[in-house]
C-alpha cells in the first residue's frame, strides 16, 4: 500500500529549505520502495531537488507553477520517479529565486517493492 506525504510550504525570498520532509516518520524509507514525486508552486521561480539515499533523481529543477494553486493534481504534477531502498533517506530541497515567498505543494508517494 502506497504511503503519502503532502507537504506545503511557504518558502521565503531567495532562500532554500534543505529538507521539506525533516522531522517527518516518512523522512527514511521502510522497505524497498518505488517513490514518484508530484509538485506546483503558486508562481514561477522554485527549484526543487529530489534524492533517494545516495541517488540523486531530480537536481534543482525549475517546477511549473499554476495560479491559485491549493493541492497538486495527479497526474499533471508529475516530476519524477525512482527507486530507494529500506532505511534511505528522502530529501526534498526547495529553493525559491525570486524576491517573493511563493506557496510550494509537493506530494511524495512511497510504494514498498
């Protein structure tokens, strides 16, 4: 069964959060798992990153943005899809370059193998 974390997050002018999912009992995987990632940001100028364990699966990529957003949409939020085994850490580091906070939504979905 699939587990989900949905995760929001204001994130300031011109600053990055290094882990969006620290502190979280999803942060490190339970078994073998698949994991897709889903995100929008509420305007333009967000990057995120995406690592498995040692794998880095997204590397500070610019994420689309829809106005208005308040959830991802599955399927159209699609960012990537990888693989982790049991006791990986997950890290989702978002960067905002603009000179504004922008509203990130992101949601991981850990499947086990």
């Amino acid at each position: 069964m699939p587990i989900m974390i949905d995760a929001n997050r204001s994130v300031a002018a011109n600053t990055t959060v290094d882990n969006v999912l620290s502190g979280k009992l999803e942060e490190f995987l339970r078994a073998n798992s698949t994991v897709v990632l889903y995100a929008i940001a509420q305007a333009v100028g967000v990057r995120l990153s995406l690592i498995v364990g040692s794998e880095v699966a997204l590397d500070d990529q610019e994420i689309n943005a829809r106005a208005g957003a308040t959830a991802t949409i599955v399927p159209d939020d699609f960012l990537a899809s990888t693989a982790g085994f049991d006791g990986d850490r997950l890290i989702l580091r978002v960067r905002n370059t603009t000179g504004a906070a922008i509203i990130v939504f992101s949601r991981l979905e850990t499947t086990p193998l």
